[in-house]
C-alpha cells in the first residue's frame, strides 16, 4: 500500500489482491494470489471506500485487504490541449 484507505479518492485505480482457487496439473487444487485492477467510485465521509473491479463487480475496500495505488485521480484525467 502506498497510501491509507482513508486517502483513497473517486477516480483512483487501484489493484486489489485476491486469492483464488485454481485446478493443479496434479488434479488437485491450488490457491493462486492475482492482483485486480479497480478503480474508486464512491467515497463517503465515515465509509469505507467502494471500488468496481475489472470484471464489473463492486467491492469495500477494508483494512485488512491488500492493495496498491496504481494512479491517483488527478493523474488519470487526460491533459487539456
């Protein structure tokens, strides 16, 4: 994490960490780590941030989850020309 939860802003894009079961080529199972990508789309005073992942689906972010800030609102708007 770079930075605190309570920092994060609507438009940050973050990647929050996920375990996820997987087949192993031995017919078992396996828990595999893989980083999702999100981006902040609500913030309100006293709740926790609320961000909607890649493939659609919303999420909290809490404070036990992992995650990291890949670009802060303010750098992800395109530049005027």
């Amino acid at each position: 994490m770079t930075t605190s939860i309570d920092h994060l802003e609507i438009g940050d894009i973050v990647e929050i960490k996920y375990r996820v079961w997987r087949k192993a080529d031995d017919g078992g199972e396996d828990i595999v780590e893989r980083w999702i990508s999100a981006h902040i789309c609500r913030r309100e005073s006293g709740a926790r941030p609320v961000a909607r992942l890649a493939d659609g689906q919303m999420t909290e972010i809490r404070s036990f989850m992992s995650w990291r800030l890949i670009a802060p609102a303010r750098m992800s708007r395109p530049l005027a020309a």
